[in-house]
C-alpha cells in the first residue's frame, strides 16, 4: 500500500493484488487441511470395511460349493432336520 503511494500507482489495483494473493494462500491451506483426512481415513476403511464387504460378497459363493454342510440345521425334504423345527423332533 505503501508502495503505490509512493510512486502513483492506483491504490484500487494494489488491494486487488493483495486480496488475490491472500485468497489464494488460504485456498492452499483450506486444500492441505482438507488432504489430511483423506490420509488418514485410509487404514480404518481397509480394517473396517473392506473384510465385512468380502464376506458379504464372497460369503454366499464359499456357502454353495457342494459337500460342505456350514450350518447346523438342514432343510431335507421340505422339513427341517436335526430337531431344529418345534414340529418335528428327529
């Protein structure tokens, strides 16, 4: 400001230079203040989740391969076996 009274400048052009260069420090800080949480949201997502979204999608595919029982009651035959039903006691 100093500055452009002292050689004749226009003072209106010095205070639009001085607000552009201040909008743009803060714009920085307000974009390196915004990378940071990203950053750090990063591990919990892959330990949080990540493995209940494999087990949602690959669950059903590893519960249809044939020969394995993972469950501790069956359906045979349209009835509940094991003495799973209260209308039936096998």
């Amino acid at each position: 400001m100093l500055q452009a009274e002292q050689y004749g400048t226009s003072v209106s052009k010095a205070i639009r230079v001085l607000s552009d260069e201040s909008r743009e420090a803060r714009m920085a800080t307000a974009e390196q203040k915004a990378a940071i949480p990203a950053a750090q949201l990063t591990v919990p997502m892959i330990l949080f989740l990540l493995p209940p979204l494999f087990v949602i999608i690959l669950g059903p595919a590893f519960l249809s391969i044939p020969g394995i029982n993972y469950s501790s009651a069956a359906v045979v035959n349209g009835y509940w076996r094991r003495g799973t039903s209260a209308f039936l006691n096998w």
